[in-house]
C-alpha cells in the first residue's frame, strides 16, 4: 500500500488570523507573522499552507529559504528570481528594479539587459545594503501588495536580520505581509519581540496536535474506515508531533499493520495492533528504516546528509543509484524531488541521519567527499567539506584565500568574512601557516570583524599578529608592523579606548625608529591621525590639533588625498568638540572638497553630517536640517549603520535645540535601536546624554532618571571622565526637579571631590551650586532674594550668553524657572526666567521652545507651511510635525486643501463654486455650499491659520510648495541658458531636478492632477536635458548619461531621451554602446508602437556605421 501525503489538518487558529489580516493588507496595514516550532512540528507544512490560500492573482508572493551561509545576496537573488518569473512584468521593471539594482544584478540575470531600456551604467562596484532590497519591496508594494515568508529564519545573517528589522519596523504602511518560519532561538526570539510594542508583530508558538486533531486523519486519509482507538494510540505514542505520526503511519503500512483489502476495497487493520513492536522516538524510527537499506543507498543517503546546501544531485555525492533505488527512498518518505535535484523530506530527518554515522568515519567522508568536490570545480562546497573535517594545510588555506578574493571583488563582503572567520580560526589552531606572506591577508581578514563592527574580536586577532611578530622577528614581519598598530588603533577608538591609541601610536612610533621603518610614513601619519582623533575624544583639544596641523607641515608633498581627508576631518571634528564652530564650518568645506575629488559618497556624507553640527551650534538651523537630512538619506541608501545612527543623533539634537520635544524624541528613538545592534559604548554615551536631558523638558523624570543611570554605568569605565562629569550635572538637574536637597547636595559634593580642579567656571555646576544654596535657605532665610545663590546662576547664564550659545542659554532659563515655579516665593523669579528665555527663543527663531512657552501662538504667522507635492502629498507644520493621514478624517478635506495649493502654484485665487466644481460636480448649490463649509472646517482644523478668506476667494498664504520652487527654477534657467549664463543655470536645473522626487500628487486621481501631473512631467524633461547638454559642452558625459537615463526610465519611449543618450555614447568614443542604444530603441517602439523611430534618429544611427 502506497502512503498518500499527510493532509493538513488543525491549526485553524493561526489560518483564521492569516485570512483575516490578508485583507487588512490590502488597505495598506502590513503585518507581521511569526511562527516559532521545534524541528518537525509542521512550521514549513503550515507555511506553505499559507501560501496556498494567497491569491496569487492579487498579491505577490515570495517564498524564501535561508541557509547557515545564506548572504543578502543570495537572498535578494532568490526575490529576483520568482520577480523575474511572474509574467506581464515587462512594463514595470524599470519603476521596481532602481539603476543600482540593475547594475549589480544584470550580471546574475542577463534578461534584464532585454527589460531596462538603457545599458549598465558604467560605475564603480555598487554594494547591495538592506536598504535597496528593501526599496525594491517598497516599490514593488506600490503595484502590487506583496506577502513575504522567509523559511529557518534563525540562520540567518546580520544583513538579513537588518533587512527584516527595516520591513518590520516600516510594514504598518505598507500592504506587506512578512510570514517568519523559525526555531526556539531565545536571542532571535528576543529581538523579535523587541518589535511588539511598535509593530503589528504576532508570535504564534507551535504546539503537537491534539488528540481530537489526529483523530481526523482517520476521515481525512482512511475515509473513517479505521478504528478511532488507533489513532488514540497513535497520539499516545507520538504525543501529537506531525513529522513522528508521518514517520509512525509509514511504519505501520510497511507492516502491513494497515492494508488496503482488495476485496472489501477498503483500508483495513490487523489486530491486536497495540502489542507490535515500533520504536518509541522519531530518531529511532528513521534509524531503523535506515538499517533496512541497502549498503550502497545507506552510502547515498549518508553522504547526502553532508552537503551543506538544502538540495543536491547524485554528482554532488559521486553515488549513483538505480531509479528504484530513488523510488523507494521517496516513498519510505527519506527524500523528495525539488527543482530537478533532491532534497531530504525533512531537515530533522537530515539531522537524524547525520548523527547515525560515527564520529571518525563522518571525518573521513567529509575528507573523501571535500576531495571529489574540489576535482569537480565545486569549491564552495569542498571548503564546506574540509572544514567539517578539520582540515589545516596549506592547499586548505589557499583555498579559503581564493574564495575570499572572489567574493570581495564580486562585493558580497558578507560570504567573504564567512571564509574569513574559517582561515582565522585555521591560523589560531596552526601558526605554522602565518609567515611574511599570509601575514597581511591574517590582518585583513581582522580588519573585516572591525569593518562589520566587531570591534573586540578584531582586537583578539591583532593581538594574535602582534605576539606571532615578536616571536619570530625578520625583516620582512616587521615591516607588518606599522599596519598592524594603525588597524588596531582604529577598533580601539571605536570602543572608546582613546588611552590605549595613544599609547599604542607611541609604541609604533617607536618600533618604526628602532627597526629603520621611516619608509612607511602613510601609516605614521594615519596612526597620528587616530592618535589626534584619541585625544579629541578625550577633551583634550589644543593638543589633538596640534598634533593635526603639524602633520600637514611635516608630510604635506606625501599625503595622498584619502589622507588629506582624514586629516581635514580630524581638523573639523576637533573644532567641533572644542566649540569652534566657524571654524568647524571654513574645515568642513576643505574636507566635503576634497570627498568630492575622491567620488567616495561615504566621505561626503559623514562630512555633511559635521557641517549640520556646525550649522546647528551657530544657530542656522535650516542649513543644518538640509545637510542632516543629505546625510540620513545616504546612510539610509547604502546601509552605513553608524552613519544611520548619527544622522538619527543629529536630526534630534537639532530639533531639540528648536524645542520640538515629541520630533526630537522620535529621533532618538530611532537612534537608540540602532546604537543597540551596534554596540558602540561611546556613541551611546552621547545619546544617553541628549536623551536623558530632553526627558527633563518632556517633564518624564521616570525616562530621564532611566537613561541616567545606564549612561553613568557605561561612563563610570569610559576613559573621558567629562562623560561622568556630565551625567553627573543632569543627575543634579533632576534632583532640584525633585525637590531632593539631599541628593542634590549630595552631587555636588562628588563633583568637589571627582573634579574639584575645574568647577570654578563650568555652568553647569554654577547653576546647581546657586540652586542648592536657594533652595535649602528657602527654608531658613527670609531675605532670600539677596541669596548668594542668584549670584552664581546669574554668572552662569552670564557665560553662556557671551559664549552665544542661545540653544543652552534657552534651555538652561526653562530649566531653572521650572524649579523656581516649585516654590510659592519664587515665582515671580520664575516668570522672569521664562521671559528672558521667550525673549531668547523669539530672538533666535526657536520656534519650538516660543510653542512651548507662547500657548497663544502669536508667532506662527512669522513660519511658512511647508508643502511637498512631488511623490505623496506631505504637510509639515511649523514644529516640524508631518500632518498624519488621520488627520484630515476623511477624503473631501485633503482633497480642498490640495485645490488650494494648486491654485497657489498657478498664482491664483479661487470661489467657493470653483472649487465646489472639482469636490461635488454634481451637487445644487445649497448642497454644495453646505458640504463646503463642514469641509473646509475640517481643513482648518489641520491648518487654518495658513487659509486667507478675502473677497469672497479663498487661497493659501505663507506657503513654501516644492512644485512651485520647480516651476520657477526651470523657467528661470532656460531664460538664464538664452543670456548665456550657464554657470548660473546649471545652479537652478540641479536644484530643481533634486526637488522632483516622483510625480506630482501621485496619491490622487482626479482629472485635474493628471493634466498637471503631465505639465510637471514635461518641465522635468526639459530641464534635464537643459542640465545634459550643459553637461555635454563642460565635457562631463558621464553626469549626463546618468541623467538622461531617468527621463528613459520614465518614459522609455521618449524618442528624443534616446537620441541624446546615443549622442552621449558618441562623445564619449563607445561606439558599440551608441549602437546597442539604437537597436535598444528601435525594438521598444516596434514592440510597442508597431512602427521604426523617426528619420532622425535613424539619420544619427547611419552615421555610426
């Protein structure tokens, strides 16, 4: 009798809320599923349950598996691969697959030479980052919703676990339903649970059957003709796990215990079945199976179970079996067919089969078998296979170094650390194989740990270099040396080690004087460089740059430019740490020149981030905004996690320096998530210090109190004691909140004793020094407004103003009369205080702390709403708060207010009828003059004070409309282009293309916006092919490729679009490019016009023949 597969049965619980949460996807309320089981309790058979019941119609859907070495390439293949699969995709390529994409994986997937309707561009390598992946998923959703089910989660890579931590931590917009198949993993677990609070995330934990749920399969496999006391003993034997009733209903029809009888043409059962002999462990089970085969399928099957991959062929194993053989390892439920290779049914039944075969013989045949992999070409897998049998020779490590070197020139960085971790883990338990050669590719491969942030464990292996170069001292490893010092220096400054870099640049400064190494000044200057950049993190400041500018004197004419760099940021960081912030300013645009010349993206962003610092400390808060945001958006693009998280730390600290308290707390939410996975303890010791000062504002002493107390932990062993200092003055800041002398009395006697050298003249203890003295002689003093205590915050206040420091000056005002306002006897000092500080915040445009302090809002007039069009339609208010979708309730509102901004690009005015026509065309007008008005109240609830009634027209006043900035630099540029002034042109035709971010009101659909839709669409055209041809004249042809290829990708039947790119390549000397362009071309407009492009594009495709 031939077993049918096992139906599926219970579960219904967790199909129910799948159904009922698909349909919420479609609204645009992602969700999260995750399902939690020990191996063979049904997680992938439940999975794939689920994908079943998705219309694959309506939704797209991913089915992907990772593996032990599964990279986020691998990954994203597996998503390109099913993309590519699906039909009728032709026309939307372009708008999900962005240039990036199409560069990096063309390679892998030559057909989309065929679908994009340009070349690759010729670029530098492009890394694939969460970020793109997740781009590509953001704008396929915009098409079409999209479920997503990733299989054995728990093997996982960082990049992978990154890239779902962006899904999740975004899905509540999105219509995505992520389906998350995993082990019992605690720390997977952990951080999964991490989501809950903030995300639609539900961790449904998978139990064995019940009782009443095996008893089913009797109806559902056997059409009831079995004994319902089987089954219940079934369940007794099995205790309901699915993959061992599999396995146990297997046993039983090899036993013939069930049987199909001819006669009655029915299932039937021997008895008594209860006192048969059938092994009381799944293990067992499959192990006795196993015994019955033959020695030559037991050989198959054991060596199958070696490969690391989930399916493999018969060559892979260099076991070949008859097809009967193969037949009946299917049927006995061992293997399966999976995409013309097999597989094992189950990966527990992999395990189980694994685990039978003895320690010293699995060595053996992972040896054997690593050998016939590595004849066949098969390297990935041999590496594998050695490895398993702990192989250590020379040929191994090659190998591995081959590997490597593959995979870092391919950029997949991530399988390339993999190898990495092998070969240094084999030079540990073998130094044998370190010498001259092997010592740099050792150091390397550390250098990887500390590139993907594992600083400590980088640190481990230098230090293994270090002792290995002492040992065996010649020439040739000691001149290792220098680049082993600057490596390590580099992960000691990002654990904030800032003492050990120093003493470390000494003693290689040393080394190099003592063995003759002069000849290696690059890594003498950029170990000074670590060490100037040590002792700006230490406070001290003079002597960091110091140290910084002598090394232009000294080495000027041998300085390479990634060296200039490094230097001018140091420059730039010290001024910044030193409060010099012109300086910072005048540094910062030497450096942001010099990343520029570089074409390093990374170079220009972190450089953009310390010119938003500088900006912000000066008090032109919109500058810093600009460039904070040009720095998110990079780091955010290419997956630079620490510049992620600065650009987080940044963007809060700047609008809480405007008093925008809830944004700001956004901020640094954000960046508290990400400094979590990164684990950098200096980095969170700044933004412990931001955090927990905001919280004051906020009045949440339980948060502020909270991150004090982790910020003191980390900083009581950070080798910078201004970090203790500083934590030290807020915890004095809350206890004055309190209304707690003592601790407050009791602070600044450990500040006297800590610091007792350089209080004298810090503001900070000045403040808490006179509200100390104020608060305890409240209770003993009647005169206490000649209290010597005012005299010391007066001081204090007093040195911030004439260090212009408005942001604390502000906020050190609010702080004080919020603890004078305690006090009955004070509170005429504390309106004081808030007026000075409204009088500083209305000096210093700080509109947050004016909204804070002004509940009358007299200022708002002073701020322009601002309007994005481009893309969705987004408002943001004056406190930088994006209008929410529920906001505006219902449709009719959203839809007035996008009339009037409308209007006010077309500098118009509009009645209450002209707009009725456009809301309700069809509608009387008493109707309509009703629902306008309930309308428009509505619209001024979100934001009245920028609506103008006059003269019975209505329009928006004190707007700032991105699509209106566009429309004025476009015409302004082409007047600019017929004055002959390009220079200036080419100013307003890079600005203006930035501003076009996708089309204009993308999320409406009335006539009206189709036909301005269209206009924008057509300026945007002409002012990139106004900026092309500037290009074309200044000779920068690549710039002009890379911009005329997004009016293709918008329109790949833009005739002239063509014609220019053709041009372009013709410049350039790429003849053979220009000629693929053309018959790229002419096989768009046969397949979708039916018809040749015209005469002159022809004409210019003659003329390269």
């Amino acid at each position: 009798m031939k077993l049918i597969e096992l139906p599926f049965i219970g579960r219904e619980d967790i199909i129910q809320l799948y159904k009922d949460k698909l349909k919420d996807v479609l609204n645009y309320k992602g969700y999260v599923l995750t399902i939690v089981g020990v191996p063979g309790i049904g997680k992938t058979r439940l999975n794939q349950q689920i994908l079943n019941l998705t219309d694959k119609n309506v939704f797209f859907t991913f089915s992907l598996k990772t593996e032990t070495h599964t990279t986020l390439n691998d990954l994203f293949r597996q998503i390109i691969s099913t993309f590519l699969s699906r039909k009728a995709i032709n026309d939307i390529v372009p708008s999900v697959i962005d240039e990036d994409l199409y560069t990096i994986f063309v390679r892998h997937f030559p057909i989309l030479k065929s679908l994009y309707p340009y070349e690759p561009l010729k670029k530098k390598e492009i890394e694939i980052a969460p970020e793109k992946i997740y781009q590509f998923l953001k704008n396929l959703s915009n098409l079409y919703p999209i479920v997503i089910s990733i299989d054995d989660f728990h093997l996982g890579t960082l990049e992978i676990r990154n890239l779902t931590n962006l899904l999740i931590r975004n899905i509540e917009s999105l219509p995505v339903f992520l389906v998350i198949n995993l082990r019992p993993e605690e720390t997977t677990i952990n951080w999964l649970n991490s989501f809950k609070s903030a995300s639609p995330l539900f961790i449904f934990n998978l139990t064995p059957f019940s009782k009443d749920e095996v008893s089913l399969l009797n109806e559902k496999l056997f059409h009831g003709e079995l004994s319902e006391e089987l089954f219940e003993w079934i369940y007794d034997k099995t205790e309901g796990n699915p993959l061992f009733i599999v396995e146990f209903i297997r046993f039983l029809i090899a036993k013939d215990i069930i049987y199909f009888d001819t006669h009655k043409n029915k299932c039937c059962l021997h008895s008594p079945f209860t006192d048969i002999f059938v092994p009381n462990t799944l293990s067992l089970m499959v192990e006795n199976k196993i015994k019955s085969f033959s020695e030559r399928v037991k050989k198959f099957i054991k060596r199958a179970s070696l490969i690391s991959t989930d399916v493999f062929n018969q060559e892979m194993i260099d076991v070949l079996l008859s097809s009967e053989e193969l037949d009946r390892l299917r049927n006995d439920g061992i293997i399966i067919q999976k995409n013309g290779k097999y597989a094992f049914a189950h990966s527990l039944i992999k395990e189980i089969v694994y685990n039978t075969i003895p320690k010293k013989e699995r060595r053996r045949l992972h040896y054997s078998l690593g050998n016939y992999l590595f004849k066949k070409g098969m390297n990935e897998e041999a590496i594998h296979q050695y490895y398993k049998a702990g192989r250590q020779d020379r040929n191994y490590l090659k190998m591995l170094m081959d590997e490597i070197d593959k995979y870092h020139k391919i950029k997949e960085h991530s399988k390339a650390l993999s190898y990495e971790e092998i070969a240094l883990k084999l030079f540990e338990q073998r130094t044998k194989l370190l010498n001259s050669k092997t010592l740099p590719f050792f150091i390397d491969s550390a250098n990887s740990l500390r590139r993907v942030g594992r600083y400590k464990d980088a640190i481990y292996y230098y230090k293994f270099a270090f002792r290995y170069i002492k040992k065996n001292q010649t020439g040739k490893l000691l001149k290792v040396f220098p680049f082993l010092y600057y490596s390590q220096t580099l992960a000691e400054l990002r654990l904030g080690n800032c003492q050990k870099v120093i003493n470390l640049v000494n003693q290689a400064k040393k080394l190099i004087k003592r063995y003759g190494l002069q000849n290696e000044n690059n890594y003498l200057i950029e170990l000074e460089i670590n060490r100037a950049l040590a002792y700006k993190d230490l406070d001290m400041a003079d002597k960091a740059l110091d140290i910084a500018l002598k090394l232009e004197e000294r080495y000027k004419n041998q300085m390479d430019s990634n060296q200039l760099f490094r230097k001018n940021n140091c420059v730039t960081l010290v001024y910044l740490r030193s409060g010099q912030y012109k300086n910072a300013i005048e540094w910062a645009e030497k450096t942001i020149h010099l990343a520029q010349k570089l074409y390093d993206e990374r170079y220009i962003a972190a450089t953009q981030g310390n010119q938003g610092i500088a900006h912000l400390f000066t008090g032109n808060f919109q500058k810093a905004e600009e460039l904070f945001l040009l720095h998110q958006k990079a780091s955010l693009k290419n997956g630079w996690k620490r510049e992620e998280f600065m650009s987080y730390l940044n963007l809060g600290t700047l609008y809480f320096s405007q008093g925008y308290l809830g944004r700001a707390e956004d901020e640094y939410k954000k960046a508290l998530k990400t400094i979590e996975r990164l684990n950098i303890k200096a980095d969170y010791l700044w933004l412990s210090y931001y955090y927990c000062w905001l919280s004051l504002f906020k009045d949440d002493l339980k948060k502020a109190t909270e991150l004090l107390f982790r910020g003191m932990d980390i900083a009581r062993i950070h080798e910078n004691k201004n970090f203790l200092k500083m934590f030290q003055y807020i915890q004095g800041f809350i206890s004055a909140l309190k209304n707690d002398t003592k601790e407050l009395k009791e602070v600044l006697n450990n500040l006297k004793n800590n610091f007792s050298s350089d209080l004298e003249n810090e503001v900070e203890f000045l403040l808490l020094n006179g509200l100390e003295h104020i608060i305890n002689n409240l209770q003993n003093t009647p005169s206490l407004l000649e209290d010597k205590g005012f005299g010391d915050i007066e001081r204090g206040l007093k040195i911030t103003d004439q260090k212009q420091d408005c942001i604390k000056l502000v906020q050190y005002l609010i702080i004080c009369s919020r603890i004078f306002s305690h006090y009955k006897e004070l509170k005429q000092k504390a309106q004081e205080f808030k007026n000075t500080a409204i009088e500083y915040a209305l000096k210093n445009s700080m509109i947050g702390w004016q909204d804070l302090l002004m509940p009358a809002k007299v200022h708002i007039e002073k701020i322009p709403l601002r309007i994005k069009t481009f893309g969705k339609l987004t408002v943001e208010l004056p406190d930088h708060r994006i209008v929410e979708q529920k906001e505006w309730e219902w449709a009719k509102p959203k839809q007035l207010f996008a009339i009037l901004v409308n209007a006010c690009i077309n500098d118009q005015v509009l009645t209450r009828d002209q707009i009725g026509v456009h809301l309700w065309p069809d509608l009387s007008r008493e109707k309509l003059a009703n629902n306008f008005h309930v309308c428009l109240n509505q619209l001024k609830s979100v934001v009245g004070e920028y609506i103008s009634y006059k003269e019975k027209s209505y329009q928006l006043l004190n707007v700032e409309i991105d699509a209106k900035e566009f429309k004025e630099l476009v015409l302004d540029a082409d007047n600019l282009i017929n004055a002959g002034k390009i220079h200036t042109a080419q100013d307003n035709l890079t600005k203006a293309i930035k501003i076009y971010k996708g089309r204009f009101l993308e999320d409406f659909y009335e006539d009206w916006v189709f036909e301005m839709r269209d206009i924008f669409a057509s300026l945007y055209r002409r002012a990139v092919l106004m900026l092309g041809d500037i290009y074309l004249k200044k000779s920068r042809i690549d710039s002009a490729i890379e911009l005329v290829v997004k009016l293709i990708l918008m329109d790949p039947l833009d005739e002239e679009a063509h014609r220019f790119l053709i041009s372009c390549y013709i410049q350039s000397g790429e003849k053979a490019k220009a000629i693929r362009q053309y018959k790229k071309c002419a096989e768009i407009f046969k397949r979708e016009l039916g018809c040749e492009p015209s005469e002159k594009t022809k004409e210019l495709y003659r003329k390269l023949l």
